[in-house]
C-alpha cells in the first residue's frame, strides 16, 4: 500500500480531531513551504525524519537511448533524500 497525500490529511483530522478542509489546509501550507525552500536551493531538514538536500548536477554528455543519438544534457539541480539516523533504525526494526 502506498500512503496518499489524502491518506496523510485523513489520518491528521482523525488525530488532531480537524475537519478535512482544515487538515488539508495544514498539509498544503506545510508542502509549499517545503517546495518554496527547495526551489530557494535551501536544503530542508526534518528533525527524526530526515534531509531534503538541493544538489546541483554539471552538464555532463549522454546519448538517447531510442536512437542512440549523442547530445548534452543541460546543468540542472535535483534533490535528494537522506532519512535520519533515528528514522532507519526505526525502519529496520531497531526502534
């Protein structure tokens, strides 16, 4: 099973005991913050959960796979994900 965006606003409402327009407000206003601060080039950090990291990638030469044609493949950023210390032990069983 895999855990929704409306399955994380559901089980908020249920626990902090909030209609579905006011949970869902919390967790689009928390996700556009993330996404604000990710497209700034800031890093976000989850204390117990983990790392969004904004990396920035060279140009670097490639080849399409469907044609086998060489091209380069512009600079760009991408993030990456690294779960705390505390979230993997908690992953692994060890929490």
């Amino acid at each position: 099973m895999k855990l929704t965006k409306d399955h994380i606003i559901s089980s908020i409402g249920n626990c902090i005991g909030v209609t579905k327009y006011e949970s869902t407000r919390l967790v689009e206003s928390v996700l556009e913050i993330v996404k604000s601060s990710l497209s700034n080039g800031e890093d976000v950090l989850i204390t117990g959960f983990g790392k969004f990291i904004v990396r920035k990638k060279e140009g670097r030469r490639g080849r399409n796979p469907a044609t086998g044609e060489d091209l380069t493949l512009e600079p760009r950023r991408v993030i990456t994900f690294k779960c705390s210390a505390r979230m993997r032990d908690r992953i692994n069983g060890n929490g």
